[in-house]
C-alpha cells in the first residue's frame, strides 16, 4: 500500500503552496547557524583579553578551545538518533534555548573551571546543530534539490564568521570580554521565539515507499568505502575550520602584530573565502549533476580536489614574506576544503534511508568535528614549544596543510556513492531510501543505477 502525495513530489516540496513555508524554514535555519558559528568564533576573539585575565598559558587556552568538542560528538550522534523519529521543531528550540544559556553563564563566570563548563555545555547543545538543520530541511526539498538549501544554510555558518568577529570586537572593546558571550546569549533566545512562532515540520512527498519503513543494517551503512571517506574527508576539511574558532584570531594578534579592531574583521577574510567556495561548489555541483554527471565525480571528486589544493595553500603559510600574504594563504587553506561541508551530507543521503538519514547525518557530522578535540591543543602545544609564537602557529598551519591534503586525496579516490547505492539496490526497492526510490520507473530500474557500468562494486 502507497501513501498518496501530499504535494508536488518532482518540485519537491512536500504540501500544496508551501513554497514559502519551505523557504522561510531554509531563513530561519540560515540564522540558526548564523549564531551558532558566532557563538563558535567568539572564544577566538576575545582570546586575548580572557588569556591575560585568566593568566593562562597556550596550553590551557588550548584545551579550553578543545572542550567545546568533548561531547559535541556524542551529543551529535545521540540527537541524531532521537530525530530520527523525534520533531526537529521541538529539538531545535531546546538547542538553541540550552546553548543561549551557557553562552549568557559567561559573564558570572570567577575561574578557568567554570569557563571549561560552560564551553562543554555549549558543545554539547551546538553539537547536533548541522546535522539536525540539515535533516529538517530536508523533508522540504527533494534529493535532487538539496544542494541550494544546503549551501545557503552551510553559508549562515560562514556568515556568522564575517558579522561576528568585527562586532564581538566592537562589543571587547567598549564593554568587556564576558559581554561579547551575553550579546550571543540574548540572540539566541531571542532566535528560540522566531522559531517557536514560525517553525514548522515538513515531510517530502514520498508516494513510493511503502508503508512498512525501508531499513538498512547501520554497519552496512557506516563501513563502506564511501561513508568511511565521507568520514576522512570532512574530519581534514574541518580541521582548518576550528583553528578559526580559537587561534586564528590571537595568531593576527600575537604572530603578526596587528591590534584587536583590525584583528576583528581580518577574521572575515577566511569565512568569507569559505562563503565563495562553498557557494561555487555547491553551484558547480548541482550544474554537473542537471547535466548527468555522476555524483562520484559532482561531489565526490570536486570535493576531494578541493581539499587537497586547500591543503597545498596551506603549506605555503612559512613560505610566504607578508601579512598578506600569510592571510590568504591560510583563508584559502581553510576555505577550499569546506567544500565537502555542501557535498559529504548529499553524498550520504544518497543511500540512506529516509528514518535512518538523521542518525546518519549526525554520525558523520560528528566524525568530521573530532577534528576539533585534537587540532586547538595541539596548536597551543606547538605554539608553547616553539622557538617563537610566529613559529609554533605556522607549524600548526602546516600540519593541518598536511592533514586536509591526505583527507582529500583519500575522498578523491574512495567517494563512490553510485556504487554503494548500487550495492544497496540489489537486495530490493524497498531497502533504498525514499529519494532514489522515487526514480524508480515503471521497468524496475533507477535512472541512476541505469547510467552506472555494472562492474562497479
């Protein structure tokens, strides 16, 4: 028995006229991310102020930068679970209701303990937020127009990077520190009412499943040879991204002698090279696939190139004379990989099954940013052994050059997801997830399966 069409299932857009609904939910999670990365970048810039009064080594800051990722992993791939069947209208709002609150502790906050509570607190709300953004506006749009939203909810994040640095700067600079955490903190519940008032669930159109829910082991789906570059790939991509978060901004400051205000909107730079490349890959992507090209080669392999010319740029760091020049190496470095950021959760969506694409989202999601636990210390490790600061932040630059190379290299050649959907296809329609089932034809075959060799495993 077949659920009847609640909409247009080929525009996908899941009711009658919900076109604005569809998009108006893309808006509101763009600003959703929006003070999510904001409230990510803030330890950065006010790092130098917190490090004086807390008389903290570059060890300590360090670890105070990686405790945001303790349980944002665990936290990720718990919600994600629990939106695989649970509302992500409610979820959201509990989010964004938590992580407002740890944000707002700041300003009360005596000692470095109370500020690594408070950075754990807010990992562990923040955690899940891509994942379950993704999945929500998902059952708006259909697999073949995912790319868009997906690109305009992955630049909120990089927006939040190019308004925050320069007005927490504003904020430093004529309030204090602990007041550029409580500014983020009232935004955040202030975005919970707009949410509560406007937020709605969708569920896309999906005449062709069938009433029993198409299921596939999760071991099959976490260890195959895509989902497992999936994994390396955007654990390199984000590794670049969390230097962001914690050491770009003291490394303008301390390595390279500029002043807080300029420091502020310098951080812009990178966000907004991450905006352009994710936007032309995202738009590169979506075109190659309008004109039949495989997704191994309009996700996959765009992504895996990307991050390894990213990677290369970011060897160049020690390499080049100027203050200038060290920025845009380094924005390059770091923009060029997140490239994978608007391709990997396609890329896994691809195959999963529709009740599993949550749990899914969220396990890759949560690979990607256990970069985040390793990549702050280590900087800071390097950064105190060093024979000077300058030094030990661009040996960590070159390291993560390294790092995003190798993970791009293996995403150029393992991302096949033809070839796991293939693999999946064999044991029957009803184990494919509802978006490639809903190309199956009349003659039993998927468009795409039909455009693949059959010597592919």
């Amino acid at each position: 028995m077949t659920r009847a069409p609640r909409g247009d299932a080929r525009a996908g857009i899941s009711r009658p006229g919900a076109v604005p609904c569809a998009w108006t939910i893309v808006v509101l999670l763009f600003f959703f991310m929006l003070i999510n990365f904001a409230d990510k970048v803030v330890l950065a810039v006010s790092a130098v102020p917190l490090i004086d009064e807390f008389a903290l080594t570059p060890t300590q800051f360090g670890l105070l930068g990686s405790s945001f990722f303790l349980l944002f992993a665990i936290a990720a791939v718990a919600t994600g679970f629990v939106v695989n069947r649970a509302s992500t209208r409610w979820t959201i709002l509990v989010m964004t209701i938590v992580w407002s609150v740890a944000q707002l502790s700041v300003i009360a906050a005596g000692g470095f303990g109370l500020l690594i509570i408070s950075r754990v607190v807010l990992g562990a709300a923040e955690g899940p937020a891509y994942p379950v953004a993704l999945h929500a506006v998902y059952k708006w749009f259909s697999n073949e127009r995912r790319s868009l939203p997906t690109a305009i909810i992955a630049a909120g994040a990089c927006v939040g990077l190019i308004i925050a640095p320069p007005s927490l700067a504003y904020v430093i600079t004529h309030l204090s520190w602990r007041w550029a955490f409580g500014v983020l903190g009232v935004l955040g519940l202030l975005w919970a009412l707009a949410w509560l008032a406007l937020g709605a669930e969708g569920e896309i159109a999906e005449p062709e499943q069938s009433s029993r829910s198409a299921h596939v082991p999760y071991t099959r789906l976490l260890f195959n040879g895509t989902t497992l570059a999936t994994f390396v790939s955007g654990f390199g991509g984000y590794w670049g991204t969390t230097l962001i978060f914690t050491w770009f901004t003291p490394y303008l400051i301390k390595g390279l002698g500029f002043p807080l205000s300029e420091a502020g909107w310098l951080t812009t730079v990178p966000a907004l090279a991450m905006i352009v490349a994710m936007g032309a890959g995202a738009y590169v992507s979506q075109m190659a696939l309008a004109r039949g090209a495989r997704t191994r080669v309009a996700r996959g392999m765009l992504a895996g190139a990307a991050a390894m010319l990213g990677g290369l740029f970011m060897l160049l760091t020690p390499h080049v004379a100027t203050s200038a020049a060290k920025v845009a190496v380094i924005s390059l470095g770091i923009a060029l990989p997140t490239i994978i950021g608007v391709t990997g959760f396609p890329i896994v969506s691809e195959f999963t099954p529709v009740r599993q694409r949550s749990a899914m989202l969220a396990i890759t999601n949560s690979i990607w940013t256990t970069a985040g636990v390793i990549a702050p210390y280590l900087m800071g490790r390097l950064i105190e052994s060093g024979a000077t600061a300058t030094q030990g932040y661009e040996h960590g630059f070159v390291i993560c050059g390294v790092i995003t190379s190798v993970c791009g290299a293996i995403g150029l050649v393992f991302l096949r997801p033809e070839a796991e959907l293939m693999k999946f296809s064999r044991v029957g329609a009803g184990s494919l997830p509802v978006s490639v089932a809903s190309e199956v034809g009349h003659s039993g075959q998927t468009a795409i399966a039909a455009s693949i060799p059959s010597n592919i495993d």
